[in-house]
C-alpha cells in the first residue's frame, strides 16, 4: 500500500516522520507526507478551486483529492490518502461530515482517511508520559498529572506548561515564530520515544488502527 499523507503544518510533519516507520510493517508498503501553512477552512462550495497563495490545507482540499482521484482511478486499492488536522475548537461530527462530503463530491474518489487530533497535534505527544519524561526530564508530572487526554483544554499550551521553562505564558510572549519552531522541538525530541502500541490518546490510537488496517502486513 502506498500512502499520501496530509499535515497541516511542519511539527505535524515531524511527528509523522518518526511514528509513521514504528506504525507501518509491510514491506511493501511506502508513502510520502506533504505538509501545509496551517489548517485553514473548507471553501465553500461555489468555490471549490482555491487560488494558490491559500496554501493552507483545508483550502486546498477539494483540489488535492479530485487530484488523487484523478490519479489513483486504475489502482484505487492501493493507495490512499491519510488527511491529519486538528480537531480544535470544532464539532467533530459536523466537521467529518464536511470532510466526507469534499470527498464523495470527487469526480473520481480516491481512498481517503481522516484522521483528527483531538485538541490538537500535541494531544498524541501527551498520551505518552514515559517519552516526554525521557525527552525532557525535568518535565513537571505535577502538571501532567491533571491532564484528561484528547480534552479540549488548549492542548499546546499544556504541553508547554509541563516541558518549557517559565510555562505556556512565558512561551506565548517570544512571538509565534518562536512557538513554531518549539513545537517543532516536541516533534523532533518527543517522538522517537513513543511507544506506539501504549499510547493514552484515544485519536492517536484511531490513527494507528487506520494505518493498521491498511498496510500490506494485515492484508
């Protein structure tokens, strides 16, 4: 199975860079991760074809899978398209339904999955304490300890109030160059550390499951 995997932006490209190899076993199994300036919105529908300047991935969405569609109509059950974004402030119901309805309205539908984090991309970070423990080992179990996996509670800035010295607030003032490039570190420090199959985040563990149940070692 080859796999077309859709990030929102770099620190989620990072994450993936390192948990896709501990998620996929087949040996014939590849894929490609394309990263995006942010999540943006879905276009509406009269406006489907999103001018290029709009890089972020939702905008492009409706574009980028009649692509794949388009691509993949000969050998459909081969290749599929992994969508990851943050949930956020969202109602997850009536936003995979809109997802769902970018696909189906493809002239010719590619394979697709949606995978959602929920808050945010930080949330699969702070399913694995071992590993942010192992990363960071100052890291403040106090503070982790309060914290309810996949809530809505502004998941980065809980990581940061565990991991970043002087907290969330501290990190929020150098700017948000500066809170990129940070969550970019996670990314990079946190995820080789991961164990996969002992995480506590309910949507990272649908992630894992998606990828499971396609790759060339299941069949």
């Amino acid at each position: 199975m080859h796999f077309e995997f859709l990030v929102e932006d770099i620190s989620r490209a990072k994450m993936l860079e390192k948990l896709i190899p501990k998620i996929l076993c087949g040996d014939n199994d590849s894929y490609k991760i394309h990263q995006y300036r942010g999540c943006g919105s879905l276009p509406p529908k009269s406006k489907s074809n999103q001018p290029p300047e709009k890089r972020a991935l939702l905008n492009q969405l409706p574009r980028i899978l009649n692509g794949y569609g388009n691509q993949y109509q000969n050998n459909y059950n081969d290749n599929v398209v992994i969508v990851v974004c943050d949930l956020d402030d969202r109602d997850k119901a009536s936003f995979l339904s809109e997802l769902n309805t970018v696909s189906e309205s493809c002239h010719n539908q590619p394979q697709v999955r949606f995978c959602l984090a929920i808050e945010e991309g930080e949330a699969w970070l702070l399913g694995d304490w071992n590993a942010i423990k192992k990363a960071y080992p100052k890291a403040k179990e106090k503070v982790f300890s309060k914290y309810q996996n996949d809530s809505i509670c502004g998941t980065w800035e809980k990581l940061a109030d565990i991991v970043y010295a002087g907290g969330s607030s501290k990190l929020k003032k150098q700017g948000y160059a500066v809170v990129g490039q940070t969550k970019c570190e996670w990314a990079e420090l946190i995820t080789p550390w991961m164990d996969v199959s002992n995480n506590k985040s309910p949507s990272f563990n649908y992630f894992k499951s998606a990828l499971e149940d396609l790759c060339d070692c299941k069949g």
